[in-house]
C-alpha cells in the first residue's frame, strides 16, 4: 500500500512536475534537480529569483559522489551521524541543473532520514530539489494549512503524509564545507 502512495509523485517527477511534499523538515516544493523547465517553473510557483541556489534530497549517502565533484573528507562522517536534519553545502556541484547551483557553483545537500520523505527519494532514485513551501520572502509554512492557495494551485501534485509526525517543523541545519575540511555554521 505504501509504494501506491508514492507513484503518482514519482510519474510527476518523470514528466518534468513539481510536487508540494512533506520534506523531512518543513512543507517543501521539489521536482527532479536535472530538468531546468521543472526548476524555472518551481521558482515562478515561488515567486522566487534565480540566483539563489536550491537544496538537494538524497536517500543514501553514497549518492554524494553523483552530485558533488569532490566530497571533503570529514562529510561522510558529519552527514552519516547527523542526528538532526542537516543541509551541507560542498564547493563544486554536478551532473544537475545550473539552476540548483549556487553562485559559485556550490551545491547544497541533504541525507534524508525522515521515512517518508526517504520514501519518496529512494524510490525515484534520483536526487530531488528541495526548497520551502511558500511565497518568497513570506515565512515558512508550519502545516499544510498555512500553505498558500497560490503554492497549492500551481504545483502539478500534492503528496501528503497519511501518517504526519507530531510536532512543530522546522528548517534543517546548514553547514558549509571547504576542500581542506574548514567550514563555516550557515543556519545553526
């Protein structure tokens, strides 16, 4: 029953969709970190600029050498023992859309360890943009309902949780790393 729940997610993602989706911090939009026309039209729901980087899900922690050119050392273990949501973002991204890319060609990535939200990544097997569920530069939404009619009409799926967790969400963590192991606390 449970993969049910996630098909028609995952054939919107396919066909180039952007899904509304439980993320494993807050209400999040998301399509395929690939497809370029998916991202523009994510950004248009969002009202948001292009310059700003987005955030990548990933299901496994191997799939870092997929997205990242070079994966500092000390990444594996502060990703991997995590006990909390934590965003990392490493110096040069690829094998994704140059919109996903900050800037300076960093690349912002997080190991899911929500099950659903893991769900849903692990079974397109691929990496999927994450970035928060409302208007730019309005707050982040704290529950479905606080989400935006206009969000929620112009996303092309919506895919809620049948079992949501208690709880107040809140954003991840976010680090940012340096080839030579330095790094710096971006949202603490």
């Amino acid at each position: 029953m449970i993969q049910s729940i996630y098909d028609d997610a995952i054939k919107s993602l396919k066909s180039g969709g952007v899904l509304l989706y439980p993320s494993d911090t807050i209400w999040g939009l998301g399509c395929d970190a690939r497809m370029d026309a998916s991202i523009e039209k994510l950004f248009d729901i969002k009202q948001r600029p292009e310059n700003k980087g987005l955030i990548l899900l990933i299901s496994k922690i191997e799939q870092l050498n997929e997205y990242v050119e070079q994966v500092p050392d000390i990444a594996w273990d502060l990703v991997d023992f995590a006990e909390d949501p934590l965003t990392v973002i490493y110096p040069q991204g690829k094998n994704v859309s140059k919109h996903v890319l900050g800037p300076d060609g960093t690349i912002a990535i997080r190991l899911v360890k929500d099950e659903f939200c893991k769900g849903l990544v692990y079974r397109y097997q691929k990496a999927i943009v994450s970035t928060s569920a409302n208007i730019s530069g309005e707050p982040s939404p704290e529950n479905f309902e606080m989400i935006s009619p206009i969000i929620k009409d112009g996303v092309d799926y919506i895919l809620q949780n049948p079992h949501p967790p208690k709880g107040k969400a809140k954003a991840s963590k976010i680090v940012k790393l340096g080839l030579n192991g330095d790094y710096t606390m971006i949202r603490p």
